[in-house]
C-alpha cells in the first residue's frame, strides 16, 4: 500500500540524499521541514521544493543540539504534526590521506551527530506520534553498520547504533502503529562521499538513492539495503570465522580527506 505523507521533516536536507529526498517528495499538499547548518543551501533546496509545490519550513540548527531541536521541532509539530521523520543527517571521517587514524575528537563527533542527533530529531516527535497511533519514521543508516572496517572505526560505530537502535524502535512502535524503515545504502553521490579516497563499486546518484528510499517509506518497508550484492555480503560476514574477515576488510584499505 502507497503511503502518502503531509508533513515531512528531514535532517541533512542542505545537500546529497537528504536534499535528493526533499525534491522527490515535494509535491502539492505536502509540508517539508528542511533542517541542516548551512543557510544558503537550505534555501535552494526549499525554493526547489516551493516550485514542485510544496510548502518549506527551514531549520537552520546543529542535530547535536538537543535543546535546539526540541524547540523546533515542537513548535513544527504543534503547528501541523508530523507523519514522516527522517533521520538523515551524517558526517563521515576515517583514515586519513596521510595514514593518520581519525582520532577521538572525529570519532566522538560522528556519533554525536549520526546517532545522537537521530535521537534529538525523534525524541520530540514520537510523543505525538504515539498518541496519534501513527506516523513514519525513516533512518539512513549505511552498509557500514553490518561490519567494522579498519579506516572508519567512529563511522561504523555510528552507524551500527543507529541501526540497533532502529530496530528497537521498530519492534516496540509497530504496534502503536508507528512505522519505522532502516535504510543501509551503500556508495552514492554526495559531498561526503567525494572525500572518500578509495574503490566505490556499485555507486548509484544520489537521485537513484533517494527513489529507492522514498519507495521503502511509502511501503512502510521495515528495512531497504542497497545495493543488495554489498549487503548481503556484509550481512553474511559475522557468519564468517572473524580472523578470515578480518583479513579480507584489511584488503579493503581507503582514505578519507578531512573536511
């Protein structure tokens, strides 16, 4: 069954698949928060959006600010509730160029923003959620929660919280008929992307991400991984002896350059 939704907010909405999702989903009827730091690009993608016809609310706030995003959000939801929420917003480091490890304060910021800001964008939603008895959710989660990989230690962990944590929410909400989606993407193109030194295989656009995505949401999918090579071999890797994997993702060597 098609989902339709009226008042979207999304983390991350300044670029990459976050604003690749805000235009898929813009359409007449629909409100659009569009949270993310940098102004000018959130206008863009709101004045995209407004040309579709949907109406763009802004948010120009740090996911890591709790106290930011429960002001906004509350005031979001009072106005017009919420029915989709997407946890988007990311950042990314990893090895750098140089060889240098990424260190504890990137460590530290990643999962402050990937996986605590998740939780600082659904914490003041999913009261009214609940008490409404309905309402989406929808977490970008990445490939990268299914298994640790040398270069990106603080990525992965990020992300595989995010992903545990999905999961829970899904089994204790569906039956207040609150749906939430885990998507586990794979290579796309983004600005954090860009910065990736290394083998990409299977890359898609980030306008063929986001239309995977918005399928999954509409069919209140409980998960959407892609591509479905990458993930399942990453899904079958814990089933592996740990040594021969290790191995393996030594093999898998990468860089990132510092933002």
């Amino acid at each position: 069954m098609r989902r339709d939704f009226h008042s979207i907010v999304i983390t991350g909405a300044s670029r990459g698949l976050g604003a690749a999702l805000a235009r898929r989903l813009a359409a007449p009827g629909v409100t659009l928060g569009l949270i993310g730091r940098d102004r000018a690009a959130l206008e863009g993608v709101a004045a995209d959006c407004a040309a579709r016809g949907a109406r763009p609310r802004l948010g120009v706030q740090d996911v890591r600010d709790a106290a930011g995003m429960a002001a906004l959000l509350g005031a979001w939801d009072t106005a017009l509730p919420v029915d989709l929420a997407i946890a988007n917003a990311g950042i990314a480091a990893g090895t750098r160029p140089d060889g240098a490890p990424e260190g504890l304060a990137a460590a530290r910021a990643q999962v402050e923003v990937n996986l605590l800001g998740a939780f600082n964008l659904l914490d003041p939603l999913l009261p009214g959620m609940r008490r409404r008895g309905a309402g989406a959710i929808g977490l970008i989660t990445s490939l990268a929660a299914f298994r640790g990989l040398p270069d990106s230690p603080g990525y992965c962990a990020s992300k595989a919280g995010l992903w545990a944590y999905g999961e829970a929410l899904r089994a204790g909400l569906a039956p207040e008929g609150v749906r939430v989606t885990l998507v586990a993407p794979g290579f796309f193109d983004s600005a954090m992307g860009a910065r990736w030194v290394g083998p990409r295989p299977l890359s898609l656009s980030a306008e063929a991400a986001a239309a995977k995505v918005e399928g999954a949401l509409r069919r209140g999918a409980a998960q959407c991984v892609f591509p479905w090579p990458l993930g399942w071999a990453l899904r079958l890797a814990p089933l592996l002896p740990a040594r021969a994997v290790d191995a393996l993702v030594r093999r898998m060597a990468f860089r990132v350059r510092v933002e």
